[in-house]
C-alpha cells in the first residue's frame, strides 16, 4: 500500500467487512468463555500473569495495582478498570461459586458496594485457581503471541478443574450472548465419571494413531540424543483420538439436577431445568429463601438468602418503596441485620397481617423470586456454539485427555532425556580411568568433549554431562544412586509408553485427578430444588417434616413449637411458662401433630376448618401465637371447642364426634376431605350443646367417654352407625344433672403392645383432674358396655382433686406427657413416671402451679424418640 494515497471503496462494503470484523474480535477475543477452560481472554490473562509472579495461594498477596500494571503491560493492552473489576469478581464469594482469586481488603458486598481501590487491596490465586493453571509448565497448552510479540500467552488453560459449569459465565457479544450459571463442584465431577465409565476413547483411523505414536517415541528419542531440539504444537496435539458416551442427558440430570448458586436460594420447576440443559436455552425461576416466625411480639418474615444477582440494599429498598405506596400491606417495620455471620432481613407485620399473603407479594413485586435466563454459548476451537449440558462435558473431557497426552509426551522426553545423560554416566564410571586419561590429555574443553564422543561413542548431550558431573560423584555410593535413578527412570519410561499406546488408560487418570479434586474442594450444593412450578407447587414440600405441639387459647390465639422445646422432668414438678397469656385468657387445646399433617378445628357452631400444621405460625415458648380469625373465618362468637391432627397416611375410616350433652356420631372421614375457607357443618347441635371431642376411627375401634364427675363408659364403634354431616347423632353417655361429657378415646379394640417380646405390655387410660392430680389405669379395668348407658368410674373425684380434666391413652415404655395450664405453664414428663392405680382411686400429684388457683387445661402424648434427657 502506498502510504499518503488515497484509495476509493464502496462505503457499504467497508462497513460491512470492518464491522464484520469488529464483532468476530468480540465474539472470540472479549466476550465469550472457551468451552476447554471457561474463561474469557480477560480472566486468562489476570490468572497467567498471576501464575508468573509466583503469587500461589500458600504464598503472600501482592498489591492489585501491580497485578494490574503487569497484565496490561504484558497481556491485555485495555482500561485499568476493566482489569481491576474482572479481578474483583474473580475474588467475590457471592459472585463466584468457588472464587478463583483470594482477596485481602474491601472486596465489595451483596449490597453492590465497590471494591476499595486498586492501591488498597491485594490478591494471591486461590487453592482452586491453581487447578486451571496445573501441568501448563508441561507444554499442554498451545501459545500465541501477545499483543507486542514481545512474550507468549496460553490459548486456553490445561483446566483440570471442569470450570465452564463451575463458574458459570456471562458476557454480551454482537449478534449472540452468553449466560451459564455456576454449579456444584461435586455433581459436576460426579456427572464426568459417570460419563467417562459409560464411554470410550474413539480412534478415528487406527493406521494413522498408530503412526503419530511411532513418530512422537521416534521424535523423543531424538530429542533426548540432542539430534531434535523439540516438538511443535501441531507435533504433539493427539489429532486421532476422540471421546464418546452412550450417557443420555436425562441420566447425566438424575446426577447433576441444576445450578448451585453461591447466594442459595431455591430453583422451581425441576422439569424445566431438563429442557435447559437438553437444548442449552432456558429460563430458570430462583426464589430467596423467606421463614415465617412468630415471636412474642410480631410475626416476621425472615429473609436468609437471595437469588443470584440480586443487590440486598436494591431489594430491601423497593421492599419500603412498596409499603410507601401501598402496593404491599401488612408490614410495620423493615430492617436489615446481615452481618459477619449471614444475612437476615427482618420484615415485622402487623397483627391483622396475613403473612403467606404478604409474602407472595413480596416475591410477586420485588427481586426476592428472578428468573434467571440461561443461555449456554461458549467457543469450541474458536467458534461459537450454542451447547447442550452433554456436550460441555464431552468437550471437557476431550480437552482434557489431549492434555494428558501432551503432559505425558513431555514426561516421556524429560525422562528418555535424563535416561540417556544416566547411560553416559554410567559408560563414565565403568571406564573411569580412561575417561579421566582422556580428559588429562585434552587441551581445552571442546577437544576434551569431542574425544570422549569419538572414544566412547557417546552423544553430545552425554559427554557434556560427564565434563560437568563433580568428583564427589565418583564415590561408590554416589554411583548407585545412578544406577537406581537409572532403573527407576526405565519404569517410568514403560509406564509412559504404556500410556500414550493405550489412550483408555487416559480416561482412568482423567477420573483419578477429578476423584482427587472432588476429596479436597467437594462440598454440599446451596441452592434447592424442588419439582413443582411456581403456582402449582405444594407447600408442603418447602416443609421439614417433624413432630410439633399445638395450642389453642380460650380467646382465640393459635401457635406451633417443636416438640424439643420442652423437657422432661419428674413427677410433681411445676415445669416452665408455655405462653404468656393475658389475665383474662386461657389456655384450651393442645395436641401433637406432624407439621405435614391436616389439622382439623371444630367450633362451637358445630363447623370444621381445616389448615397444614406448618401453615400455623412457629413461636417461641412464651409466644402467645397469632389470632385464629387471622387464618380462619371464625363469625363472631364463634370458638375452637376441638382440634385433631389429620395424617393421611394412617387411612381412617371415620370422623368420630361427642358433645358436652353425651351425643356421639360417627361421620366417613372422606366428607370432609375438601374444607371451604368458610368451613363446612360438621355436626348439628341441639340448644346450648357444644362440641367437645374429635376422633379419628378404622372402622372397628372401641370408643370410651369420660364426664368431669369421672364416670366412663366403654362401647365398641360398631354400636354407632355412621350419619351425614349435617345430623345431629345419638346417645353415647348418660349422666346425672350436674355432669358433662370432658372427654372422649376411641382406640383398637386390643391394646397389646406388640413390639415389646419379652412381656406383654398394654396401654393405659391415663386421667388428670383440674387440680393437677393423676394416674393411669389398666385398660382391661373398663369393661365393654352397651351405649347410652352411666358407665362405670374412671376415678374418684372429690375437693382435692377437683373434676376430671382429661383423660389420655397412653403408653408405659413409649410415651411421654405434655401437660398445660390455663395460665400457660407446661410441664412434660416420661408416662413411667405416673403410677399405675385402679379405677376407684383419686391418683398422685403430677403438676404444681405457679400460680394460685391455676389448673389443668389439656394434655397430649407424644411418642419417644430416644434422644430425650430428663431434667431433675
């Protein structure tokens, strides 16, 4: 080109080519991760020249800045900026999975705060990182020019580590664009040698693989003798070998489910995430991970973790802009207490508040639920491709068994290389004395190494080492431990030959260093996934299924706690305070449910209601709960007479109703499998009647009631027949004028307890009075009876004892007792502890009172676990 001449082009045509271009520079040299290593150009040359400064992860750090001057000096001619910020990303643990950088200093925060300057922080590789880079001293990977042709920079990292999936990718190129989230270290790993087992190294052309090997060994030699200096890069790529797998994409998914965020939070959907990793297009839905507690004060919503991207401080702030503009109701007070040890924001409703409601318009309004829109375009050998999750993992492992054969070349030629010094120095030792003589004799240097050549017919290289080789090595010891060195690099060199003629031994080592890789950086995943759509999803499945008490106040206040928030203790003890209750309330039910059971609530109106155990606010001990108009639509005056815990897993038969009156009816269960949030009738009451109890039968149970004056009566199931629900039921109990029915059993008609071989042991019928009294009685004491007679006693009530307050089946070795006052104090304790007495005796002291004129509301059993201590 003749410089100062002006040359005439179609404008069109120039654009078009230039910009052309532009976008392929962008595509391959700015934008897009390499499938081989998953890093762009820009993190190559951050985590080389990082390499070449020596700055390992058991070293010290180094000032950023300097890192930053000696890659754009060296490597990437762009902004100080932009180096400083890729590098700030590669040391965040909430941007990266397993962060590739260890910082020391303000790196930034999930809040979008910036990093410090460049003068402030430093950096070192980080343990992981030094996976990318391992072997790359070993000529496993092709070099090019950098910008100048002053140095030379890797096309792509020999990456043992799988790091495409690991840390996921994202970048805008022209005409295309890039976003790969990260995953779990351990699943990828485990999805690659699943792989690797069901696959096989592929030899496109036998002739020509065998060829390459007898031309890289021949080479070898060559090099070793001095007569080739070294191998190009076209020399030692493994061109005939290949991988495949019969492993299909659903197999691959039963293994490796989905992304691991490093932020956590929660994927939707599981199926969808099948078609993402089956065509390598997608959207992901991510929601954070919100709890809703009840404290003794508020209910809250606690915020523990957040999507992937998404700024805490921006979130936390629209959050408030919402409530502002009264797009979100419910919340008093909003407040962020992440600190050091993780994140929780704190979100305090209001006691009319619905806090499901609230917070499904926090995910529905707010960054609290993203999608994430997965988009898996990366460079293979240069060019974009857009891949299935399959065929990542195939070029993986093709990548790395070509570094593998590279590596072992290299091996291979240090080793002959040495051999061969070790056999001319071996030649030196068996003829020492003409050696020297030789060398005596010599005038200078050169003529002393070219008349060992021609003498002893050695090569260049050998004569030069023994011209170097130092007196002490003539010593005897000294030569043995060449000749030890010798026969151990002979091993080594078979090992090595071995290696390169069977590639299948390729895949076993590709396996060994990820087995090795998986033992020290492995960890469990962060992110959950459950199978159902948002919409469609049970909430059921978000809930940890365990062993709850709940309690229900005369005035209406509900809550849930774990079983293990009491302890047992003794007998006669005064346990400690369940619920603060105001001077005018008291504490009505209690019962013990599993959190995946249906809890149904019959009021004084003879309706049920029905909601998940889980859907009951958790408390605190001293909690007293939220308000049951809050989830239930209760009409003025209307109160829970009953509740009973549902597990559908236990098949029942029936529903198994009694009234205050001594009215009894028996109702299929199955009618009342689709409660309405208005309720439905469940029995019909007669004048002041009210409901009392609430039981579940199997068709061929025995059922007994007991009255507060401590009569019972014991008839089988049978004698009920079953009714509608809107009926109002017979007889069960007679009793004199200033009794009522307290409570009602139905139970299997034997009561043996069947796990226990060594004796027989049988439940018990175990009653409490108001004024804290107990004892358990022998099941077979109560005999069979026709309904709607008076029954026989259960106990003896009289002015110390007070009337009876409930009555419990229980078990001796099983069983433990949790006991509450209307005042709110709870004591539990182990059923053993109550002694066994007759039916017309008045019992023991199980419970004192804190408080004056305190007494017995309610009593549930739970069933040991094992793990219980007793307290003294």
């Amino acid at each position: 080109m003749e410089i100062g001449k002006i040359k005439l082009t179609e404008i069109t045509s120039e654009l078009s080519k230039s910009y052309v271009d532009y976008a392929m520079s962008v595509i391959v040299a700015r934008a897009l991760p390499d499938v081989k290593d998953g890093l762009k150009p820009v993190h190559r040359r951050i985590l080389y020249a990082m390499s070449q400064m020596g700055l390992k992860h058991t070293g010290a750090s180094t000032k950023s800045a300097k890192v930053v001057g000696e890659v754009l000096g060296k490597y990437h001619p762009h902004g100080d900026t932009a180096v400083y910020d890729t590098m700030v990303r590669l040391a965040q643990d909430f941007s990266m999975r397993y962060p590739l950088v260890k910082g020391q200093g303000n790196f930034g925060s999930v809040d979008g705060d910036s990093a410090a300057a460049m003068r402030y922080t430093e950096v070192k590789l980080s343990a992981i990182s030094e996976y990318l880079l391992a072997d790359i001293e070993k000529d496993t990977v092709d070099y090019i020019d950098n910008f100048d042709a002053t140095l030379k920079e890797p096309v792509f990292m020999p990456a043992l580590l799988p790091n495409l999936l690991l840390m996921g990718s994202e970048g805008i190129a022209v005409g295309m664009a890039t976003k790969i989230p990260p995953h779990n270290l351990s699943e990828v790993i485990d999805a690659i040698t699943m792989m690797i087992n069901r696959g096989k190294v592929t030899i496109e052309d036998e002739t020509v693989h065998n060829t390459e090997n007898e031309f890289v060994i021949k080479k070898i030699n060559l090099i070793a003798s001095g007569q080739e200096k070294s191998f190009t890069q076209e020399e030692v790529d493994p061109k005939s070998i290949s991988f495949e797998t019969d492993a299909t994409i659903d197999e691959i998914t039963n293994i490796l489910p989905g992304p691991d965020f490093p932020t956590g939070g929660a994927i939707y959907d599981a199926n969808s995430l099948k078609e993402v990793y089956a065509t390598g297009r997608g959207r992901i839905v991510v929601r954070g991970i919100a709890e809703i507690v009840d404290n003794a004060k508020r209910t809250q919503i606690i915020i523990s973790e957040i999507p992937y991207q998404v700024n805490k401080a921006e979130m936390v702030a629209k959050i408030a802009d919402l409530v502002k503009e009264k797009k979100l109701v419910g919340i008093a007070d909003l407040r962020d207490e992440s600190d050091k040890d993780g994140m929780r924001v704190v979100i305090e409703l209001k006691k009319d508040a619905k806090p499901k409601s609230v917070l499904n318009n926090i995910y529905k309004h707010t960054r609290l639920q993203t999608t994430f829109p997965a988009n898996f375009v990366a460079l293979v050998d240069g060019t974009p491709h857009t891949l299935n999750l399959k065929q990542i993992l195939v070029e993986y492992i093709k990548h790395r068994q070509k570094v593998v054969v590279r590596r072992t070349i290299f091996e291979l030629t240090e080793a002959k290389r040495r051999s061969h010094i070790l056999e001319g120095l071996k030649i030196a030792l068996d003829n020492l004395d003409a050696v020297i003589k030789t060398i005596r004799e010599s005038k200078t240097q050169e003529e002393a190494k070219n008349n060992l050549i021609e003498r002893f017919k050695l090569s260049e290289i050998q004569a030069t080492a023994i011209l170097d080789m130092q007196l002490r090595r003539l010593a005897a010891l000294e030569r043995e431990k060449i000749e030890k060195e010798y026969q151990e690099l002979k091993k080594l060199i078979d090992e090595l030959v071995a290696i390169l003629k069977d590639p299948q031994r390729i895949l076993t080592i590709i396996n060994s260093e990820l087995a090795e890789l998986k033992q020290k950086f492995g960890d469990s995943r962060k992110t959950k996934i459950y199978k159902g759509k948002i919409g469609e999803f049970s909430e059921e499945d978000l809930v940890a299924k365990e062993d709850v008490l709940v309690t229900v106040t005369k005035t209406g206040y509900i809550k849930r706690v774990s079983k293990n928030t009491y302890k047992a203790q003794r007998r006669g003890g005064k346990g400690v305070i369940g619920m603060t209750t105001k001077e005018e309330d008291e504490i009505d039910h209690l019962v013990t449910a599993s959190t995946h059971d249906q809890i149904l609530f019959f009021t004084n109106k003879g309706r049920v209601f029905g909601a998940k155990a889980f859907e009951i606010p958790e408390s605190s001990r001293q909690a007293k709960g939220q308000a049951l108009v809050n989830f239930l639509n209760l009409e003025a005056g209307e109160v829970i007479k009953s509740i009973l815990p549902v597990n559908k897993d236990l098949k029942a038969k029936h529903l198994i109703l009694a009234t205050s009156s001594g009215v009894i009816k028996k109702t299929e269960l199955k009618q009342f499998e689709n409660l309405r949030s208005s309720g439905l009738i469940a029995i019909k009451l007669q004048g002041t009647d009210s409901l009392i109890s609430a039981h579940l039968s199997f068709g061929s149970d025995n059922v007994m009631l007991l009255t507060k004056k401590g009569m019972s009566i014991r008839f089988p199931e049978a004698n009920v027949r079953p009714m509608g629900r809107a009926t109002t039921g017979v007889t069960g109990v007679k009793f004199d004028a200033d009794d009522h029915l307290i409570g009602m059993e139905v139970f299997p008609d034997k009561l043996e307890v069947p796990e226990d071989k060594r004796k027989k042991v049988f439940r018990d019928i175990l009653t409490l009075s108001i004024h804290g009294l107990g004892k358990r009685t022998r099941f077979d004491l109560f005999p069979i009876q026709k309904r709607a007679g008076k029954g026989v006693k259960a106990c003896v009530v009289t002015a110390k004892t007070g009337d009876l307050a409930c009555a419990c089946l229980v078990t001796e070795n099983s069983d433990q007792l949790v006991i509450t006052s209307k005042k709110g104090q709870v004591i539990k304790l182990p059923v053993k502890n109550i002694p066994q007495l007759g039916r017309a005796t008045q019992g023991v002291i199980i419970m004192r009172f804190a408080n004056k004129g305190d007494t017995i509301a309610a009593a549930t059993v739970l069933s040991r676990t094992g793990d219980e201590e007793e307290e003294s």
